[in-house]
C-alpha cells in the first residue's frame, strides 16, 4: 500500500539545457569505513554529497560501500576508475593502521608514496595551535600518492587530495562531517564544474514550508521556471515532516549574475505560496519568532498539554531566549491547566474545548505570567475506537489588546509522535502569523 | 584532529569460533532508487541490514547504491552475482514504471516474469480489507521471475523473493521500512543462518547504558565471554550520545538454548555496569521512571531552565503520562523560577547556585505542585570567555521525606544541544536512580 514520491523525482530533476549540454559526467562517490559497512554508523555523508552535487546539477551514476580492507578499496578504485568520469572517495584519511585512502589511491594509480612537507608542516603546526602533542602516526596524514594534488582541509588533520585512476579524476575527503562539508562545497564542486566546461559555481536558495505536501507544492509553483524563461534554474523538494523544503538551484559564471537571475524567480515562489513559508535558506521558524520578539522587546508565555513541552523546547533552547522567553507550562491533563492558570474547575475540563474557553484561557495565561504575548495550545484526542484517531488542536494567542483562536482537526496518522510533531509545528506557525498579521486560519494540506 | 571510533570494531567483531568456522559467506547489499542515490532521502534501510546481519554474526563485505535505471541494475546485479554467495536487493518492487527490480532480476537470471496467481490474490484481499479500489499498476507487483520463490510480506502489496542470479542467492526486498524490517529478521536471516549450514535462530540482548563511554564500558566488560566459556556470544557497542547500547548477541539451534546461554552473561554484565543500565531491550530510560512512578500510584512536578522542556517532553509524551506527570515548568531566566516557586527574589538568581538553594527550590515545587515527586534541573552557565565553557547542572529530587541534590560539570564539547541533552539525560538518570535507591551522585565520563 506504500504510496512512492519517486513520480516528482522526473519532473524536479530537469534534462540538461542546451547552455549545459556539455557537462554530462558520469560521477561515483566511494565511501569507505567498517563503521558505515557494519551498520554502526547511518551513512548520512552518502546522502549529503550526493544531495550537494544534484543541486550543482552534477548527477551521480552509483554509490559504492566498501570496509576498511585493502583488497575491497583496491578493487573499488580500479572499477570506478574503468566506469567514471569523477569519483568522490570519503573517508580512510586518519592517522590510526585501518586507515588506507592514500595507501591504495596510490596502489591503483600505480605511483608511490611521498611524504607532503607542506602538509606535514600544516599538522605540526595545527597540533602546536592548540597545545597538543602530535603523535608518530599523525605522519601518516602527510604521506600521498606523487602524483596527488593536495585539496585544502582549512579545519583538520586529514588532507584532502585528488589524482587520476584509470580513465578517472578521484577526489579524496575526509569522513568528519564537516571536514568534508567545507572541502565539497568550497572546493571540490567548483573544481567538478570547471572541469565539466560550463558554469564554475552553484547557488541553492532554500525555503522551508509549513502547510503544503508535496505534491500541493509542486502544483502551485508549476511552470515556474519557465514562465520565467531560466531553465537553468532547477526547482527540487525535499521532504523533512512536518516542513517541506522547497529548493531553487542555479548555476552560472559569478555571483552577480546568479542572483540576478535568481531574485525574480525568488519573488514568484514567494507570491505563490508565501504565506506557508516559515523561514528562508538557514533561519528557522522558531528564531523567526524569536527575531520578531525581540524586535518588538515582547516576552512570550507558553501554555501546553498534548505537545508535552516541546513547543517550549523549540523557543527556549534558542541562544536568544533569555530575551523573550518568559515561562512555559506543561500538563498532561486539562484540569491542571485550569489550577496553574486560576480558572475554575472544569473550565477546560468539563467537556469538549470551545473557542470561548481557549479565549479565557489565553487571557489568563497573559494575565497571570505579565508577559505581552501568551500562545495557549491544547487538544482533545479522539477516543481511539474512532476510525481515524486523531486530536481536535486549539490553538490561542493573546496580547493587551486581543485574542485571536484557531481550531484544527489534525491525524493520528502512523504514531502518536506524528500527531504531535504537527500541532506543535502549527503551534509555532499560528504564532508566527499572529505576529505578522497573516491570516492564523489558513487550512492546512494535513488537515481533515 | 578526528578521534576514530574504529579502534574497537576489530575486537567487538569476533572472529568465527571453530562452532561457527562454516558460516563464512560473502554477502553484498544492492539499495535501489533515484531517491537514495540522489540523496533526497538518507539510506537508514542500509546500515539496518547490514546492522541486523552483524547481529546475527553475518558480515556484509560491500554495498552498491543505484538509481531506478535499467542498465545500472543490470550490471548491478550480475556483477553482485560473479562476487558474493549471497545478495540483498532493497527497493524497486512498488508498482510504479520506476520500480524496476522483478524485470531486471528476471533478465539477470535469464529468465521470463510469469504472474503469480497466489500473489495477486493476495494483493486483491489486501484492497479490499482496506475498502480500496485496486489500480491497474498494482498487477505488476505479482510479476516475477520463473524461478523466484516467494518470501511473505503480510503488512503490504510489495511481494518479496528469492533466486540465483550467477553464483549467488539474491534476496529482494520492499523499500517501505515496516515491510523490509518484518521481512528481513523473521524471514531472511533465518534463511541465511540455515543456508550457512550452521545456526538456524539468532537473539540479541541489549542494554542501555547511561554515564559510561564505548571505551571505558568495554574495558569494563573486557573478557566476559571468554570467562562464561560461550565465544559464540558476541559482545558489541553503539554509541547514541548520550546513550551506549551494548549488545550481546548469540547464535543457536533453539531459543531455549539460546536463553539458556544468555542468561549468565546478561547476569555477568549487569554485575559489572548495573547501577549504569538505564534500561534493557525495548524499554526507555523514561519508560522505566514512568512505570516506577505508577506502580507508586506517585506524581511528579519537573521545573528546569537549561534542559527547556526536554526533561518534561520526554516524560509528558508517554502514553502513560496522564497518570504520574503533573506538572513541568520551565524558564529561561532562574528569576522566573523564583516567582513560578514562590521563592524570594535572589534565591537562585542572585548567584551562583548553592547546595541550600537547590534543597530550597526542591521543596518549594513538591508544596506548590502538590506532587510526591519534584525533580529540579537548573544550571549555571559557564561564562563563553572560559578556556572549555560549559555549564555547572544542579539537579535535586523531593519527596515528603527527603530532598537529594547532585552537583555536577558538564561541557559544552561541540554546542549548546550537546550540552543540553546531556543535563537532560543525567536529570532523567537522577530520578531513576532516586527511585531505586541506587547512589546519584556516582561519576560519570561525561564529567569533568
């Protein structure tokens, strides 16, 4: 009964335009390590290069898992280096025996080892920076294949280095997150595109959407691209419950022209779907909330049962929070709610939530906690012997001057979890749009 | 400066004892689809595979990811053929055009697709239980190949099989996790373990550790199975910060033995690290709390400012919560907390936390809250001008009876959120240790 989102990949990832006809490679990541083969370790290094590359327009053809053992690596190498164009090799750059990148890169290049004075000099001088004593096998990280040239590692002890196998440009990176991180995006993928002879950088602008699936997305910002005659402009989804990311890529030859090219097609989503969209590229919807707060030297009461604290989690663990987080309230029954806010008894827990009751409720939430902003949010569940199980939300925001109250059936859907990762994203939204002035009541695609 | 966690994975993977010398087969991973290839979903089914064989002494020598393309599966999987005894394919069984895994299986195989009368059957019934109209594409499902043997998927319409393909067995399997994680350890594994010639039924016990790194608990635990005489028994860790699961896992011809076995290791472990075992198997740190909590017929009252929320979400989204979680509070200013407690103005804020004001608060939140328990988590943060900044957590328990408090430095290592859910562990383990009488204030290797 599984339902694929595999039908949006064909039309998100768009053929190659004429302007980049020529930079068709056929690209393989390797990753190595016995903590990725074995399972120890969820390979998210796989998905981000390869997450990296699409969004520079750079397909990558195969992914190939090997462990730390010299005749898997070599056999990797050689393979790839028959099949690709560019190969990516993460991991095996460390100091200890089970580390052995350079060794085979070298092996399958048919070259030896030499020891990188530069990039000797590099450690010892990264060991001294901090006090620390550099052990024999640190050397090891200096020793590369002859024919390598050498990938800058502004943050680490691995170098970074890339050389031809086979009929193969290799790219050696190293396995800490964000080690490879700097090297991919600041280095390898320009050198991709160059080599590729068209564009020589990318540009991702990000939205992130609270509201609309995917499919939803998809329809309202159909065609966009080329009403807006770019092509080039590579719209993409990625899917992260309960936000939706909504992607633009480019490539093109410098900066200015990029974003030159990008800002109107930037004005057009924001016309489509802006009221959904919580934040942009790396903001958040809670430091939205945060920046508007603080802007306004506001402070923020928070009152909740079903969302179990995380709603207040999600504002107090902000840096910023000491500014306008003033006090959150956490009950798993409605009753407790009625004693910590002095409201009488059964007011909330006499019978189903009414609107009237969330009014009361958020006004003594801003009365009792002398903060200027009071979000109150509160459900009744469904028994569980109805057919879809699932919760009625309310949700009230109060200021001095008003009280403004949202209703929302939202699913149970797979767990327990899922209903509540919802009420809490549209907790936070509903605050978000009390505090812009948008409308607070615009339906949701997971609402029934 | 990368610190390895590989050093260990050499000594908690045995090698195979002379009972098991049979069991060594060569067994390869082949994960479809453009979602995993082009990283817009992370390929957990991977290191679950792989992860479930390790469990059950089966070691994966290499993993191939592929794109939903005709070509690439093919050679895919006839290269997979010429290498390994045994293969597992994931992914491409859906009923889409791009769920291509029985075609490409079938021409690998050399051999027709013929409709599986029994599997279409099944397919129907499932639509109709769930009151669906089955769509034309679904028939495609029970397409397969001549010589495929059926392995049950009882949760969907994917239907999963086994046959040769070159040298070795292929296994295929549904993209769908639920599905897949049924398929693989009630059918496939023993498949395996029986193919092997050795083992038929495999069991891992596991325990939850809270306070002890992956090196010091295994040094530890160093030589347990060798001193219960049961090499078989394989000892292995996974680091979830801020949690070490440890793993024993066993081979056998029946569960009876295969308990028989266990038993005195599990007895052996919880002797060595007990007082650190937050929980074993399925069961949750909070789950064991909550049960303690409602056997007592007790309540509980958490105010925290650090942790924000997160020691009373974890707590107040249980199922059970309703009958023990009473209250959370939570601040970002310990100002607040004075207020919220009734407490005079500077208890807690005019200085650094003392002993006396953390029994203070501690009591003023189990008479406020009318609660049998208080747990109290606030901190002191370190100044950011500090050589290792981190936090001073103060964590105290109430009861009428008694307060306990417990003093303790934790660091920020690499953010704020590693820091947090670090207190937040120890805040939950405090309780939990609390009520069951165990020492609170033993070391932990987090501490400095």
């Amino acid at each position: 009964m599984s339902t694929s989102p595999r039908q949006h990949i064909a039309r998100t990832i768009l053929p190659p335009s004429p302007a980049f006809a020529a930079t068709y490679m056929r690209i393989e990541i390797i990753c190595t390590g016995d903590e990725i083969l074995t399972g120890k370790t969820v390979n998210t290094n796989f998905s981000y290069i390869s997450g990296k590359l699409a969004e520079a327009g750079l397909a990558v053809a195969r992914g190939t898992t090997v462990g730390d053992d010299r005749d898997s690596l070599l056999e990797a190498f050689r393979l790839a280096g028959e099949r690709a164009d560019a190969v990516i090799v993460n991991g095996g750059l460390g100091p200890t025996v089970d580390d052995l990148s350079q060794e085979i890169a070298a092996k399958a290049a048919g070259v030896s080892l030499v020891l990188n004075q530069e990039w000797l000099e590099r450690i010892e001088a990264l060991f001294r920076r901090h006090n620390l004593v550099m052990q024999p096998n640190n050397r090891k990280q200096a020793l590369l294949p002859a024919t390598a040239e050498l990938i800058d590692n502004p943050i680490g002890t691995a170098c970074g280095f890339e050389l031809d196998i086979g009929g193969a440009r290799f790219y050696f990176t190293p396995g800490v997150p964000k080690e490879l991180y700097l090297m991919l995006e600041e280095q390898i993928i320009p050198r991709l595109l160059t080599r590729s002879g068209t564009a020589a950088i990318s540009r991702v602008k990000r939205f992130h959407l609270f509201g609309l699936g995917e499919s939803h997305a998809d329809s309202l910002l159909e065609g966009i691209q080329d009403s807006l005659r770019d092509r080039d402009v590579k719209l993409g989804f990625q899917s992260h419950y309960p936000q939706l990311e909504v992607k633009l890529a480019a490539r093109g030859h410098d900066a200015g022209e990029l974003l030159g090219r990008l800002e109107p097609i930037e004005a057009e989503v924001r016309k489509r779907v802006g009221n959904f969209i919580v934040a942009e590229d790396d903001a958040t919807l809670e430091g939205i909330i945060a920046e508007i707060l603080g802007r306004q030297a506001a402070s923020l009461a928070v009152v909740e049962t079903l969302t179990s604290g995380l709603i207040s989690a999600r504002l107090a663990r902000l840096p910023t929070a000491g500014g306008f987080f003033r006090r959150g309230l956490i009950a798993a029954a409605a009753a407790e709610i009625e004693t910590l806010l002095g409201l009488p008894g059964g007011s909330l827990s006499g019978g189903p939530l009414t609107e009237a009751a969330m009014r009361e409720a958020a006004r003594a939430a801003f009365r009792q906690t002398g903060s200027t902003h009071a979000l109150v949010v509160l459900a009744d569940r469904d028994d569980a012997g109805q057919p879809a199980p699932g919760a009625t939300v309310w949700i009230a925001v109060a200021t001095a001057q008003e009280v403004a109250v949202r209703k929302s059936r939202l699913l149970r859907f797979s767990d327990d979890d899922w209903l509540r990762t919802g009420a809490v994203e549209m907790g936070l939204d509903t605050l978000r749009r009390f505090l812009l002035g948008l409308p607070i009541a615009e339906k949701i695609d997971a609402e029934t």
